[in-house]
C-alpha cells in the first residue's frame, strides 16, 4: 500500500463511520479531514439547528480522540477555557486542574458571544498549541482541532472575532441546510435513538499523525506554486479588496492542497485542488473596501470574480519529476 493509499483509507473509514449519523455532508467532513491533516482549526459558520454539534462529536468519535465541549457565554472567564492552579491543604503545594481546552478535539460554540480576552486566551492556544497558567507553560495534545461555530444571524450580544484573529482559521465552513430527501432521512435515522450513541472509533490519533506527515510529502509544481501567488497577489490589488491575502494565507492554501490531494489518493497537487480550497481557505481572511461592502458584496462573490481572472496553469503532468529535474 503506497503511502497516499493510507491516507485514503483513514479518510474512508471516518467519512463512513461519520456518515452513520450526518445525513449527506461528504464535502463539510472531507474539508474538516483536510484541516484535521493540516493540524489546523475550522470556524463552521451556520445558523442554528443545523448539525454543527453533532457533527463534532460524530468526528471526535470516529477518531478516538478526546473532546470537549465549551459554550462561549459572555461571563466565561480564560481560566474557564485554559484551567485554573488551586491550593491543595494536603500536600501544600498548587496543583494544576486542566481546562477543556486540553482536549485533542475542540467545539468552542459560539464562540462570539464570549468577550474578547476569552477569545484570545483560545485563539493564542490554537496558535502555539500550548497554555501558560500562573507561569507554567503546558503542551496541548495531539491531534488538536478547534472547530469554532458562529451564528451569522443573530448578532446582538455577541462580540464580533477580529480580522486578525479570523486568520488564525484554517477555513471557514458552511454546512447548509439539508435538501428535502436528507431531511426526510434525518427524521427516519433519528425516530427511535440516536445512532451517535453506536459511532466507535475507527483510526487511532497515532494513525492521523502518520498520515499528516504523509500529506506534507505530496509534490507542488512550480506551476502550481505560482498559481497560489497569483491568486493571493491578485487579491491584494483588486479595488474591491481593502486587504488581501496574507502569507499565512498562501502558506494553508498550499498546505490544504496537499492534504486534499492525499486525500484523493495522488502524491501531486492538481489545479482543481487548489481551486476547490479556494474559497474555504481564502475567503475569510479578505476585507473588503468600503465601497464593496457598501454594494453590499460579499468576500466570496469578490474572490469567484478574482479567481475567473487568475489564469490556471495547463501543465500535461503534475507529477514529481515531470520538470526532469
């Protein structure tokens, strides 16, 4: 078995035990196996009742890995997220009782209505994969995914995340609603119990960071590498765009390919890869102009125009060595 053919496998086994409860979300459970791969975090932007929940759970059991769930209120505290150190009697000494972060998966929902130094303390954890209480600097374990929800439509009493700190996002995803035959099979799987309660895990977390090395072994062509940096320059010159896309930006976009392509079973990145994970990976870390926001253009209208203008490279191979180098 060729080592993309590993990771082909992993990613069957979760999307089949996943699908054993979430009813038709193949791309959302492929694109949070990318981020997985990516060792990156995901904002699943959506309203309510649409399976954000569930779906975490779903994943986190699929894989065996710990999960923790942290519902963002306005007087939820940093050391609510990160733990606290408490004076034990018996030994004299302060002993440190971990936080929910220290989990290997992650759901911070809504994580905009808590303010904005509870935020930071999650986001600064995402960043360094590590907390700092009372001067003591603990490593999170790994796998470690945050899958971050947030409500578009009901805006009152929340606190908004920050452009810079949106960008520490991997992607942001929508789930959408269900179409009328998958929700006629949500009611039917869900009538008598709730099939969650039967999910068991199917890879272990040592497999999954097996199978992230594997993905950063898969080949760019330099085509292809140029064809990121044109996207991601193109944006920082198009009127409609008050900032564009930062390095950090290009760098998931190139890292995200990978771990797709991997997925799909190839060891080399194909234009189609980038261009899928174009609008997860970039469109959240773009500000628009004032004007474009005042034509009331969305990110996503503004980076489907842009990539139209980005010409794609037609390279007949993609595979290493095709350069004959």
């Amino acid at each position: 078995m060729t080592n993309t053919a590993k990771v082909q496998r992993i990613a069957r086994a979760v999307r089949e035990n996943v699908a054993q409860v979430i009813v038709g979300k193949d791309e959302v459970v492929e694109l949070l196996l990318v981020a997985l791969l990516c060792e990156g975090h995901v904002l699943l932007e959506d309203v309510p009742g649409i399976g954000k929940t569930t779906l975490a759970k779903t994943l986190a059991r699929s894989l065996g890995c710990t999960f923790q769930r942290i519902q963002f209120t306005p007087d939820l505290l940093p050391s609510d997220i990160t733990g606290v150190s408490v004076f034990n009697q018996k030994t004299g000494e302060f002993e440190y009782r971990p936080g929910p972060v220290m989990a290997q998966i992650v759901l911070a929902d809504e994580i905009n209505r808590a303010g904005p130094r509870t935020q930071s303390a999650l986001l600064e954890a995402m960043e360094e994969r590590q907390v700092t209480v009372d001067g003591v600097t603990r490593p999170l374990p790994r796998p470690f995914l945050v899958l971050a929800t947030q409500n578009p439509v009901e805006l009152e009493g929340t606190f908004p995340l920050p452009e810079a700190q949106v960008d520490r996002f991997l992607m942001r995803v929508a789930i959408g609603y269900p179409d009328r035959e998958e929700e006629r099979t949500i009611l039917r799987r869900f009538r008598a119990d709730d099939p969650l309660s039967r999910i068991e895990p199917v890879v272990t977390a040592e497999e999954i960071r097996q199978a992230s090395a594997i993905c950063r072994q898969v080949y760019v062509h330099p085509a292809l590498e140029d064809y990121i940096l044109d996207m991601v320059r193109a944006s920082r010159s198009d009127p409609a765009i008050a900032l564009g896309v930062s390095p950090r930006g290009s760098l998931a976009l190139h890292r995200t390919s990978q771990a797709l392509a991997a997925l799909r079973g190839r060891s080399y990145v194909i234009p189609d890869d980038v261009k899928h994970l174009a609008i997860p990976v970039l469109a959240h870390r773009l500000i628009l102009s004032s004007e474009a926001r005042l034509r009331g253009r969305s990110a996503v209208e503004v980076l489907k125009e842009l990539l139209e203008r980005v010409a794609v490279p037609v390279e007949e191979v993609w595979e290493e060595g095709a350069l004959g180098s």
